[in-house]
C-alpha cells in the first residue's frame, strides 16, 4: 500500500487549520502530521515531521510565512518537502518573495476543497502546482513590480548575461525561456518539434543545473536571467 501524504499546516487561525485538516484527513491517501500557529513553529515541526507538503500561510505573527519558506527550502535536511503558500490576494507581493525563497507555488485560501486536495497531490508528485500560465502572469506582475533595490530585467534586445546560465546548452537555454514565457512540457515538445519524453528530459536537466526544486523557480530563474522580460 503506497504510504500517505504527510501534509503540515501552517496557519495562525485555529480554525483555518481545523477546516483545513477536517478535509485533508478526509482524504484516504493525505494525512496530516502536525500543525503550526507561525513560520518559528513551522520550521522545527518540519524537522521534527519531516512532511511531503507544507500549506503555508504568509501572514502571521513573529515569524512569517515567507521566512520560513526560506528556512524551510534551504534545509539540505528538507529537500525532499515542498511548500504551497496559502494568502488572501491574488498578487501578494510576499507571494512573490516566497517563490523565490523556493516555494511550489501558492493557492488562495478560498479556493474550492477539491482544488486543495488535488494541488497537495500534484505538489507531492512532483507536478506544477499553477497552471504554466498563471505562474507566468504572476511572475510577469512581479518583475514589473520590483523593489528598487532589484535590478531589472535586461530588454527584450539585450543577451542573457548571467552565471546561472553558463552550464546550459543552447537547447536548455531555448527550452527555459519555453518554460519562462508559460508553456507546458507538452507544448514546448509541440513548439520545438520533439518527443514528449524528451521535452520533459530536458526540463528534468533543467532543475538539476539550475538547483531548482520546481517549475516556478524555473520560471523566476527565466525572467531574472534575462531570457524572458517582462511586457
């Protein structure tokens, strides 16, 4: 029998954390193994548990959501956990921060209880959490939203000029920007005429050069590299 998912909940609101686990615990194959008011708990509960999902809430009370993604992803301990932010806004500007700090991607906490269940399943097998699109629209909002202290984007017309690039194979390269401007692994075999096998060959090799743990970080790395720029 395939062991459950070990899921963490993270969220200063008693009750928030009550629905949640009512309708994870619900679910045959998720279990749910510990609970946290704030991102200093959050962090020694995922050591201590070691979950496959944590559901992250942003705003909350000493240590935040985004901090403990970080603390969370840069663990060597917790590389195998995976984390979904949980926020009120659409376009949070700590949604952002936390993809960056490694996040999988994030769900608004209205979002339909089938939509939850089914993001911790495709989080834990390894899958996009956002629709490629989505990822891109959020990404795209938040370079054109930069702190000053961010340098921007280089031009469409400029070269990528970055050492994170250097590894990468001209294929890679045009494959990261595919993956950057919102395209599937499917559609990006489509674009360049391969076998969908290979795409997702490719992209694999991608998350081992580039150190990333997910599509979105791929997609972060794309537009702060230069290879895709923001409208």
């Amino acid at each position: 029998m395939t062991a459950a998912i070990r899921v963490l909940l993270v969220d200063d609101q008693t009750l928030v954390r009550a629905g949640f686990r009512a309708l994870l615990n619900a679910e045959p194959d998720i279990e749910v193994v510990g609970e946290a008011v704030d991102g200093a708990e959050a962090v020694r509960l995922a050591v201590e548990t070691v979950p496959d999902v944590v559901l992250m809430d942003v705003r909350m009370p000493h240590v935040d959501g985004l901090e403990a993604t970080g603390r969370i992803t840069a663990d060597a301990r917790l590389s195998g956990v995976r984390v979904i932010v949980l926020t009120t806004f659409e376009l949070d500007e700590y949604v952002f921060g936390a993809l960056r700090a490694g996040a999988a991607g994030f769900l608004l906490k209205d979002v339909e209880p089938e939509a939850l269940v089914e993001a911790v399943r495709l989080v834990h097998d390894g899958q996009a959490l956002l629709a490629p699109r989505v990822t891109k629209r959020l990404i795209e909002a938040y370079v054109a939203a930069a702190p000053a202290d961010v340098p921007p984007a280089p031009t469409p017309a400029a070269e990528p000029d970055d050492g994170r690039l250097a590894g990468l194979t001209p294929r890679e390269r045009e494959i990261l920007a595919l993956v950057g401007r919102g395209l599937s692994n499917h559609e990006i075999a489509e674009h360049l005429v391969l076998s969908p096998l290979t795409a997702k060959t490719h992209v694999s090799r991608l998350f081992f050069k580039l150190g990333a743990r997910d599509r979105a970080q791929l997609v972060v790395t794309a537009y702060e590299t230069g290879l895709v720029t923001a409208p």
